[in-house]
C-alpha cells in the first residue's frame, strides 16, 4: 500500500499531467564538483578571446548598446 506521501505526489503529478504537462529530466554540471570554478573560468577566457578576436561582433555590440538609451525596466 503507498505511503500517504506517496499518494499526494502521485496526484500532484497527475494533476500537471492532466493540465497539460509532462516530467522531463535534464542533466546539469555538477557546482560542487572540484575543479568546477576552475573550468568556469577557463572557458570565460575562451569566450572573452574569442569575442576579442571578432571586431565585426564588438561593433555590433556597442551600436546595440548605443541603441537602449532612455529604455527602462
């Protein structure tokens, strides 16, 4: 016989599949694994050279940039 909590999860999921939705499970890095912080940051100095190397990418930037002043939140 399920558990009382075993029941109220089950209506709950069949309630959101009922609603429309469906259960998906996705796979993220892993924040607490040693050497995380240290990939962050070799990878952001890829991107970081990457975007230097492409001046055509830098003037689209800043014209972008040019174009949000006066915008607000």
């Amino acid at each position: 016989m399920p558990t009382p909590v075993a029941v109220r999860v089950q209506k709950r999921r069949d309630a959101l599949r009922t609603a429309g939705l469906r259960p998906v499970q996705i796979w993220v890095p892993d924040t607490r694994r040693p050497g995380f912080a240290a990939e962050c940051k070799r990878q952001s100095k890829l991107a970081l050279e990457a975007d230097k190397a492409d001046a055509e990418m830098l003037e689209f930037m800043d014209a972008v940039l040019s174009d949000v002043d006066g915008w607000s939140a």
